[in-house]
C-alpha cells in the first residue's frame, strides 16, 4: 500500500462534510488507491478538481437541508455579513481608547447575536449603531444632541448610513419573521475575518481606506460572490440570492451620492464584476421557476 499517497487522499477528502467524510472517506481512499498508478506518488489535478467539485456540491447540499426556509436563511445571511463588514472596519481602525473604546464592542454585539442567530439580542445594539452613525442628522432636528458625549468615532453621511438602517431593518424583519422558527448558528471561523482585520491594522499591513484594504475587501467580496454563484447553480436554491442583492442594497445609496468619486478603471471593473454576479445568482436562482412554468404552460 502506498502510504504516502494515502495520507495526502485522507487530506484531500478532508473538504467533504465532515458526516459524509466518517462515513464513506475510508471508502474513497480505497477507492481512489485502487485506480491509482504503480508508483503514483501525489494525486492527479483531475482528481483533485473532481474531488474539490464534488465536496462542494455536497456542501452546498449541505447548506440547503434541514435550514431554514430559503428567504429567511437569505436575508439572516445579508445581516450578519452587513453586521461583520461593520465590525471588521471598526477592528481595522484605531477606535480602542476614551470616549470611543466601547463602540467595536457595540459592534461585536450586534454581530456575535447574529451570528448565534438571535435578532432581537442584535436590535439595541443595531439602534445604538445607527444613533451613533446618524448624529449629523438628528443634531439638524434634535440640537441638544452635541450635549451629549459621542461614543461613535464617525458621523457618517446618507450614504455612508445606508449598511447600517439595512442592517437595522434586516434586524427588525427577521426578529418578526422567525418568532415561531429557528435561525441557524454560522460558524465561529467567520471570526478570523476580523481577527484579521485587527491584525492588519495593528501590523500596519493595511488600514481602511488605504488601497491594500480595499483591495482585500474587495477580492473578498467577488470571492464569496463567486461561490454563491456556484452553490446557487448547484442546488437551485434562492438563499444566496436573497443575501447578495440585500447586501449590495446599501451601495447603490452609495453610488447614487458618489457615483463620480472613484471614476478609475479598477473602481469601475469592481462593480461591474459585482453587478454581473449578483444578477447570474438571482438568474441561477430564478431558472427553475420559469422552466417548470413553461413545462406547465406546454402540457
């Protein structure tokens, strides 16, 4: 037995669901070595391709079964990718001391809550956000407000506003729409991002608004845009749809206030390539309505 190429098939199947991994990986090993080369020393790119493609249509099958309904898990999706955007930007920026230093830790809660998948713990948390962010409006109707010591190191403009109300509005509706139902936990890896985040700006690697960090934001969101884009093509299923077009909601107040800001090519490749994405994940996700419809329309 070819012991070596053994243990780096038992690495490779190490992308499958870790159920289906105990129960069939020593049966793929034995499989795999059995078609494999005398003196085959390292798995072939096919079957490396053909085994990452497979793992991930059983992920993304995984993703689907037993969750809840499509348009619930969609939109706790977009909240809680909202909800980590703003709290990996506040960990990216020097907000730890005075008046200040207990505002990533407002931030933090909103997204651990929803992360846990409990709305209605994120919903003071999510107000406070939004009071904090929007005290360059309210002081226009509410003047006492300057008395009052800031906590949010940030007055943001309308469109700087917008993540943050559709946040709270996600916030609001799932709190309402899952009062008899069950949302699901997201993985505790989803700290490593801003984890990451604080460790860029501690290390002085990047910075927000610094061109590294935008870079990095946005390789990252055309990553999980793509791999939406696959799970949706997999399984036929409108949940990340759902969550891309309400997590992308809020740029579209930002482009109409900055539309000329950023004219570069770059800047204008970047959201070409997310509009062109997400509209492929909402048809993916679309196709089987209007297949059966016709089949229905043709009988």
């Amino acid at each position: 037995m070819n012991e070596a190429l053994a243990r780096r098939y038992g690495r490779l199947i190490r992308m499958y669901p870790r159920d289906y991994r105990a129960s069939h990986g020593d049966e793929i090993v034995a499989t795999l070595l059995a078609v494999a080369r005398p003196g085959q020393r390292r798995p072939d790119a096919r079957e490396v391709v053909a085994l990452a493609v497979e793992a991930t249509r059983l992920r993304a099958a995984g993703a689907v079964a037993g969750r809840p309904v499509w348009w619930l898990d969609g939109l706790h999706m977009a909240a809680f990718l909202l909800a980590l955007g703003t709290f990996a930007t506040a960990l990216g920026q020097s907000w730890f001391s005075g008046v200040y230093a207990a505002w990533p830790l407002l931030l933090a809660a909103v997204f651990v809550a929803l992360l846990i998948g409990r709305p209605w713990l994120a919903l003071p948390f999510a107000l406070a956000e939004v009071f904090g962010f929007s005290r360059l409006q309210l002081r226009e109707v509410w003047p006492s407000l300057d008395e009052l010591p800031p906590f949010s190191p940030q007055l943001a403009t309308p469109a700087e506003l917008a993540p943050c109300l559709t946040l709270l509005v996600a916030v609001v509706a799932l709190g309402t729409l899952s009062w008899r139902r069950k949302l699901r936990r997201r993985s505790w890896w989803w700290l490593a991002v801003p984890a990451g985040a604080f460790l860029a700006q501690r290390t002085m690697v990047a910075v927000p608004e610094s061109a590294r960090w935008v870079a990095a934001v946005a390789i990252g969101q055309v990553a999980l845009l793509s791999l939406a884009l696959g799970w949706t093509v997999i399984t036929r299923d409108g949940r990340w749809a759902l969550a891309a077009v309400v997590f992308f909601a809020p740029d579209l107040v930002w482009l109409r206030y900055n539309r000329w800001l950023d004219p570069s090519p770059l800047g204008v490749a970047y959201w070409v390539v997310v509009g062109v994405l997400t509209l492929a994940i909402v048809a993916a996700a679309g196709w089987p309505w209007h297949r059966r419809r016709s089949v229905r329309t043709s009988g």
